[in-house]
C-alpha cells in the first residue's frame, strides 16, 4: 500500500499524476469557521507555478486551484477540503523515447522494480509537480494558522546554489520576492542569475540548491518528546519533498564541529518575564518543543536529473543506451522548492498547534 498521506490532526492526502487530467489534495482536520476562498490559497501556488520565469521550467500552467467541498460561504466547515488543480499544458509525446528506458538520477527504475508498471509522462507521482497539490494544502494551513496563532510568520529562501553561497551578512528579507531565486541576497542573486544562464545554454546541464525556512512567532511549547518531535515532523515533511537529499534543524551537521560550550544556547530571561536565548544553535526546538525562538530548518535539493547531456543507462530488457532527456525541465528545481518548503512548513505547524491545543489546553509551565 502506497502512502499519500501526511499529518496527524491536520492531515492531506494529495494525488494525481504529472501528465494526468488533474491534481490535487484532500485536507481533513482543518478547524471550522476559518476564513478561506480560492485566492487565498492561489497566492501560494502562482509563487510554486512552472513558467514563471527564464530560470524555471517552461511548462505553462496557470495552476488554477478549485475548492470543491469543505468550504461554505467563504469559511471552512470543518470537513474535508477537497482541492483540485487541472493540468492544461501536458507533453507527454516528449517522453515517448524514454517508456521502456530507465532515466539515471530518476524514479523509473525504482518503481519499475516495486510496482512492474510506470507512468514515464514526466515521472508521474515522482514528479516535482506533485508539489503543487502540497502547496494548495499548505494554502489552507495558512489561513488556520492566521486565526489561531497571528504572530506566526513562515519565510523561505535559496541560501545556496551549486557552490554558490549567500553572503549572511547581507541577508534582507526584503529582496527575497524581488529576484527569480527567493534569494535574500541581491548581489548572489544576480550571481546566480548569469551562472544559470550558463549552465542552461552552453553547458546543457543542472545544478542543486539548498533552501531555508523559518517559521517566527510560534509560541514555545508545541511538539512532544521522543516519537512526536516537532523537528521529527519538519524532518519527514522537507524530506518527502521529491528531490530532496537532506534536512538540518538550526546548526545541523555542523553542530558535530562545535564544542558543548559553543554550542549551548544560554538562557536568560527577558525584561518582558519570557526566556530568551544567547543563541539559535537548536533552531528553536530542544527535546523536540519549541522554545519560542525561530524555527529553522534547512533541506538540500539534488540537481535535476532531466538534462540534454547523454547519461548511460540501461532498457527494461537489460541491454545498455545512453539517455538525453528532452522536454521542459527546471535547471535548478531547488528554486521552485522555496514554497513548497514553506507550505510543509505552514502544515506540521499547523498539525503540532492542534496536537497541543488538545493534549494540554495551551496550559504553560510557570517561569519566575
């Protein structure tokens, strides 16, 4: 049995194929009466959506979304929401020469060998245009996060592409929305846009990314010990994201290089009678409950396998061909994952706030 599932009181199911009529996602859990309408979730997916611009796909798809149950009058019932976007600009004759080729770097040979049967139109359910029917979900979690918790603010951005690396010192949130690459950093941005150009035009190849999403405001305490970590969430949820090799939470892998005292954020507390932290090496989660401080989570975006360069591989009957993937593919998919990073964001938020809200009441322990 395939899993397309995800949460625990806010939950989505999401379904449909690259190259199929339609995709989209089943929300259950959400709270009744919360403000929500199609364009409230539209803003999200128009940021995911291919064709955007001259660094992203060039499939073009509006990614119109449609609230077909859940919803009356403009609020949440409290029932499942069911979302649905069609797919308008299919080629599926660009993968005729690839139906009985396995593509390196893809999902062909694995789900060949689990299921004996594939769709090769774009990969099917292992195609990055799975994530459009996560962002719609993610759409609705935001608008229940707004009526519940308001002060939450979920922020994501590139911080790296290939070796390329934003300079933290002039990190500005403000520029994040004003290049292709949700890059905080005008001046990598403009960096990465002609070293893009490059590798897309002359050297017929692709690149990885690293992306980060923060998530400010949420109010300490929500996640639980051991089996229900809220960095375990966050970890499974940016880990699902097709592509993605690897997840950190604050310091990451790099907290293997500090010393316990470098590492240690140190608690002292706040003229307002609330904690506050020396540091962020946690990423604001210690025993997997938030402390109150952002929370920080990093994943890496693998280059897209889909290039014109000639790969070899094998057919389904064993004997060996070499693979040049034609079609409309991302040079860098890592940039298109900033929202979806943010959407799987907004969901485990979501679901940890409910799973608190009903195993503790909000109820705090007492400092000071």
């Amino acid at each position: 049995m395939s899993i397309n599932s995800f949460g625990h009181l806010f939950k989505f199911t999401t379904w449909g194929e690259s190259h199929g009529p339609a995709l989209g996602a089943t929300v259950d859990g959400c709270p009744p009466n919360v403000p929500l309408d199609a364009p409230m979730i539209q803003q999200w997916l128009n940021k995911r959506r291919p064709g955007l611009n001259k660094n992203t796909t060039q499939r073009q798809e509006a990614d119109a979304v449609k609230i077909l149950s859940g919803v009356f009058e403009g609020r949440t019932t409290g029932t499942p929401i069911q979302l649905m976007i069609e797919n308008t600009d299919q080629r599926s004759k660009d993968y005729g020469d690839i139906a009985n080729t396995f593509r390196p770097g893809h999902a062909d040979i694995t789900y060949h060998q689990k299921y004996g049967l594939r769709d090769y139109r774009g990969g099917g359910r292992s195609s990055a245009r799975e994530t459009a029917s996560r962002v719609a979900a993610g759409g609705v979690a935001r608008e229940a996060i707004a009526a519940i918790a308001p002060n939450v603010q979920i922020r994501g951005y590139m911080t790296q592409m290939g070796a390329k690396k934003i300079d933290p010192k002039k990190v500005d949130w403000n520029q994040i929305d004003q290049n292709d690459f949700f890059c905080p950093d005008m001046d990598a941005a403009a960096e990465w846009n002609d070293y893009l150009a490059w590798l897309r035009k002359d050297d017929h190849n692709s690149v990885g990314a690293i992306i980060e999403v923060v998530a400010r405001g949420v109010p300490a305490g929500i996640g639980a010990p051991v089996y229900a970590k809220l960095d375990t969430d966050l970890s499974a949820a940016m880990m699902s994201i097709n592509a993605v090799k690897g997840v950190e939470i604050g310091e990451g892998m790099a907290a293997a290089t500090l010393t316990g005292r470098e590492n240690a954020d140190e608690i002292f507390m706040g003229a307002d009678g609330q904690p506050t932290y020396s540091s962020n090496h946690a990423g604001g989660i210690l025993g997997g409950i938030s402390t109150g401080q952002d929370i920080v989570v990093r994943f890496a975006v693998k280059p897209t396998s889909s290039i014109l360069s000639p790969r070899q591989s094998i057919r389904m009957d064993g004997t060996p061909t070499e693979v040049i993937t034609k079609g409309r593919h991302d040079p860098c998919v890592g940039i298109r994952a900033v929202p979806v990073g943010e959407a799987m964001m907004a969901c485990v938020i979501l679901d940890h706030l409910l799973l608190d809200r009903g195993q503790t009441g909000g109820v705090r322990g007492k400092i000071g």
